[in-house]
C-alpha cells in the first residue's frame, strides 16, 4: 500500500473542505477500496473516511418511497422496518451481500460509487428508477453508471442519499459466483407506475437494463414472459465462470425466477 492522509470529519462541509486541493477519495465501508489500495491497483494522497458524519446513515420513509442514507451499511438496509416495508426487494439485496462482516461495514454509497460491475445495488438501483442525491445535484439511476468501474460523478463529489420509490412488484435474484457471492447474474425486477424496469448485473461491464425483457413483461408480467426472451450477447462478458452466450442466457433465467418472487409477495 502506498502511503497517504488519513482525515476523519464529522460533517459534511468538513468532508468537502477535506476533499479539496489534493488527489482525495471518500472512503465509505472501505471493503473495496481498502483491498484494492493494498493490492498497490489503486492510490490517493488522501483519504476522507465519512463514517463519523451521522446524518448520512439516516434512513427516511415518505409518501413516495425509501431514502437511504449513503453511509447506511448492507446489514442496517436489510434490517429497516421502513425498508422492509416499502421496498422489500432491496432489503433482501443488502441481506444477500458477501458475509456477515462485509454486511456491518459496507455501505450503499460506496458500492454504488466503486459501481463493480457485479455489485448488487446497481441493479436495484436501475430497477427501481432512483434518484443519486449529492453535494451538488442529483443524478437519474439511467445516468448514473457510465462504464466499467465509472460513473457520473464528478471529482470531489459526494453520494449523500439514494432515493427509491415504493414498487407494485419488485424482486432481486443473483446467481452467486461462490467464491465471492458476487453475481455472475444478478437480476432486479420492479413493476412501478411508469411500468416494468429490469436492472442486470454481473453481465456486461457495467448494470444496465434489459429493455427486451422490460418490453415482453410489460405485456404479460409472468416468469414464462421473461424466461422466454432471447438475450443478445453484445457485450457481454467471458471468462472462465461462464461464455458470452451462457451469460446471455442465464439473464432470461435469472429474471424469471426474479418475477416469480415478486409474484409470490
């Protein structure tokens, strides 16, 4: 690990104040960031650790949905009454992440700021059509994840919340790669207000949406709807857990399963 500045603020103005002048990173969890900075694959001058900033773990419900703190850790998302309630399927994601240890220390931010390209949230995120809130604006789900590893964020700009609106239907099904409990296809289903939304992960080299299945689900919400279309395998990825074209075809599989739960809620 190369050297660098460790600052712990306990406000947000604190945090962009530290943020400014030096190649900084926020670190949110750290269960990411952390590993690669040890691993000598990525190096700052300066870290800027949020987790003494208590107002962004809040967890707020409305008339519209669910707004989650960026600093709210995977195992306070799985556990939230308000969560639970209005967006059930993204309790049960935050539930399904890594292990006990990664649960406790990570954070929805984080996860969806690093945007690895088999993390869970993204496709939760672009299901549920949510909306990034930051220091400085906020961002669609649809602009959010740009490329593998990137984002729409601009340098030094903080995550503060993700908002998601309530779901008629929702559900999110992974198949885990089982070394990692990564997905090697995560899918997310949601049936909202402005219709059916289908967020996939672990396929390509960012979450994006299925719009094939979202157009055959919009006309007949069943597992056998999404089972049956035939994904593309454009850009998908291949490696040594699985070709382009079993990839391709697991989406379908893994989205019907996903429709299936929603279903039975």
């Amino acid at each position: 690990m190369y050297a660098f500045e460790y600052q712990r603020p306990t406000s947000r103005d604190a945090a962009k104040s530290a943020a400014a002048g030096a190649d900084t990173r926020y670190l949110a969890g750290g269960q990411s960031l952390i590993q690669a900075m040890r691993l000598r694959l990525s190096q700052s001058e300066r870290l800027v650790d949020l987790g003494a900033i208590a107002d962004l773990k809040a967890i707020k419900a409305d008339g519209n949905g669910v707004t989650i703190g960026a600093m709210a850790t995977h195992a306070s998302v799985a556990s939230n009454a308000d969560v639970k309630r209005i967006a059930p399927a993204i309790a049960e994601l935050a539930g399904g992440i890594g292990d006990p240890m990664v649960r406790n220390m990570g954070t929805i931010g984080g996860s969806i700021a690093n945007a690895d390209p088999a993390a869970c949230y993204p496709a939760g995120v672009l299901a549920f059509n949510a909306t990034i809130h930051t220091d400085r604006r906020t961002i669609a789900a649809d602009d959010f994840f740009t490329g593998l590893w990137e984002t729409a964020l601009q340098p030094g700009e903080l995550i503060t919340a993700i908002a998601f609106p309530a779901a008629q239907k929702a559900a999110y099904v992974k198949y885990k790669q089982q070394a990692s409990r990564f997905a090697l296809i995560g899918v997310c289903v949601a049936q909202t207000a402005g219709g059916v939304r289908v967020g996939v992960t672990g396929a390509k080299g960012h979450a994006f949406r299925a719009t094939e299945i979202e157009n055959a689900l919009a006309k007949s919400f069943t597992p056998e709807a999404a089972k049956a279309v035939k994904m593309p395998t454009t850009d998908i990825n291949a490696d040594l857990h699985g070709s382009a074209e079993y990839r391709a075809a697991m989406i379908g599989v893994i989205a019907s399963r996903a429709v299936a739960a929603a279903l039975a809620r």
